[in-house]
C-alpha cells in the first residue's frame, strides 16, 4: 500500500475509527485512576500528567496521525503510547486490583478490536514497560483493597466503553458488509456496461433451465450481436465502439422487463434470459430493441449506423442442456447474420429449424 493509500482509504478511516473510543476511554478512564492515586498523595506533576493523559492526549494524538505521512501506522504507534501509559498507571495506582484489572482489560480490548493479536503483544510489551517506569520512579507498593469510591469510580468504565466500542465494531461490520456486496456485485458484472458478465449470466442460465424442466415454466433466450462492430471501431476508434457498447446496455435496461436477466457475453454480443415468456412476446421484445438502436443517431457521428442481429430459442423439452439450449440461439443469430443482419431470427427446437421472425 502506497502513503497515498494510506492517507485517502485505511489510515484515515482508521484513525477517524479510534478517535470516539479513545475520548470516551480515557475520560472515565480517568475517574477510575484519579480514585485510586488520590489516597496516595501523589505529586503535582503526576497530576498534570493524568489529566493530560485522559482530556488532552486523545486529541492530540488523532492530530497527530492525521498529520502523519502514514495515519494508520501513526495510529499503531499511539495506541502502543495508550498501552504504555495503561501500564504506568497500574503500577503507579500500586496494582489495586479493580482500578488495576480494569484500565489493563479495557485497554486490550482496545487492542484486539483496532490489531488483533500482533497489537495486542505489542500492547502487552508496552503495559510492562510503563509498568516498570512507574516501579524506577515510585518503587514497587502494593493496594490489595479497594475503597467504595474507587468501585464506584471503576463502574462508568466497566459499563460504558465496552458500549462505545461495541458500536464503532457494529458501524465497521456493517460497512464491511457493504463493501462485501460491491465486490460480490463487481465480480457478476462487466465493468463496461454493467451489465451481468459471461460467467454470472451463464450460472443464472443453469439455474433458469432447471427451473423450467422441473416446472414446465415457459421462457426464451437471446443472442444479440452488432453488426459489422470491428468496422465501427476501425472507422471511428475504440472509444466509439465502447459508447456502442453501453448505448447497447442502455437499450436493453429500458426494453426489458424486472425479472429479465441481461449480461455482455462477450465482445459484442449480448445474452438475455427471458423468463416467463412466449415465442410471440420475446419476438416483440427483440424487434422493439432493434428498431430503438437502429433509431439511434450521434450528433457527433451522423454517419454512424447501428443495427442488431439477434437470435432467439425457447425452452422446450427437447433440450439436453443450458449449452443446448444456447446453441440453438447461437444457430439463430448465426442464420440472421448469414440472411441480411439487421434481424430478428426465432429457433424452432422441435424440427431444429430456424425461423425468420421480422423479416426486415
């Protein structure tokens, strides 16, 4: 991943992620540790040091990783920072063991939500180190009790943050979820149309010949192909024959129905399912579509004529397969193509003859 990735995609959205949970955090956080030093009569500066810790720091350092060349390794680097401080705390509060057990659990929390288990170690290696800052400055004491004050300190963070980080978790599920969908999407279409692709259609095709030997449902399938495509892109260039393509994809949403399954079989040729459909309805169906692109004109391109030929099979019994069925749609188109182009030709499963639909 490039710094450009970082700054525009995960970094940022990483450290936007941490910024709530580390203000809610450390904010009742710091009543848990203020209860526990309190008795001890600590110095000003471990004051200072507190307060920092729990209202400054959090927005200091989503500052500073946002500012970073690389906010998520940035933001790696402060909640190590968090873990050390955590530990420090610990052994400065003399391991009392609510406050204690609380600030070292929540902090890993933290952790195993924003790094699994490698930010957890690391977190770990850190608590150990603020730990034995702590133990050089103040010595090595231990609080086994705990005062009323200091559980009712504790109770706010115990209750409240795992609440906050909860949440940021369901938010990150449900957009994971969603880019989960995009990519499922991107992987059954082609980039070009948007339309299904060669591969999404031909499964629905399986699933829809299934559905029609087991329940005599009536359906047609098509095979569109542009006429003379490679002398439009010869003559006009590649970027014309795209916009062919997708004035072709275009067409075909505004012609068929819902349920109707589109996709770009490849190149120039287009592949439709027509569910629930009669020969004399799809034949209809494709004449609409064709007249609609012959219609077409380019204002930038008068001379540039589009016309379709298409060919067309209906479910029978007499079909082996999907790929028999699609041939005979491929026998179809191909008779259309060797007639004239510009047409409309309908298979005739049983006698395996073809049919001129709309002789043009």
């Amino acid at each position: 991943m490039t710094i450009m990735d970082n700054r525009t995609g995960k970094g940022l959205s990483f450290v936007k992620r941490i910024y709530l949970p580390r203000i809610i955090g450390l904010g009742i956080g710091l009543l848990s540790v203020m209860a526990a030093i309190e008795p001890l009569d600590p110095p000003a500066w471990l004051w200072a040091l507190l307060l920092f810790n729990g209202l400054v720091w959090p927005h200091v350092a989503y500052h500073w990783a946002l500012r970073s060349p690389v906010p998520y390794h940035a933001e790696q680097r402060n909640l190590v920072l968090d873990s050390l401080l955590s530990g420090f705390w610990t052994a400065t509060l003399q391991f009392n063991p609510l406050p204690s057990v609380t600030v070292l659990s929540m902090m890993t929390m933290n952790n195993v939500a924003a790094g699994g288990k490698r930010l957890v170690v690391r977190g770990a290696l850190a608590q150990l180190a603020g730990m034995l800052l702590s133990v050089l400055l103040f010595g090595l004491h231990l609080q086994p009790d705990a005062t009323p004050l200091q559980v009712y300190a504790c109770l706010p963070m115990l209750t409240l943050y795992p609440l906050a980080l909860g949440w940021v978790c369901y938010q990150l599920a449900i957009k994971l979820a969603e880019h989960k969908r995009k990519l499922r999407d991107l992987s059954l279409t082609d980039s070009l149309t948007g339309l299904l692709n060669h591969g999404a259609w031909k499964d629905l095709l399986l699933l829809r010949f299934q559905a029609c030997g087991q329940q005599q449902l009536p359906a047609v399938i098509a095979l569109i192909d542009v006429d003379h495509f490679k002398t439009i892109n010869d003559t006009f260039g590649h970027v014309v024959g795209d916009s062919v393509l997708r004035q072709m994809s275009e067409a075909l949403r505004r012609n068929l129905r819902e349920g109707d399954l589109a996709g770009r079989y490849g190149g120039d040729e287009f592949c439709v399912i027509l569910p629930g459909t009669s020969e004399a309805q799809a034949c209809q169906a494709m004449e609409r579509l064709r007249e609609q692109v012959a219609a077409y004109r380019n204002p930038q391109l008068p001379q540039l004529r589009i016309s379709l030929s298409i060919g067309l099979s209906a479910f029978h019994a007499g079909l082996d397969s999907p790929e028999h069925w699609l041939e005979q749609a491929d026998k179809a188109l191909y008779a259309a193509k060797h007639q004239g182009r510009d047409q409309v030709n309908f298979a005739q499963g049983d006698a395996g003859t073809l049919r001129l639909a709309y002789p043009d």
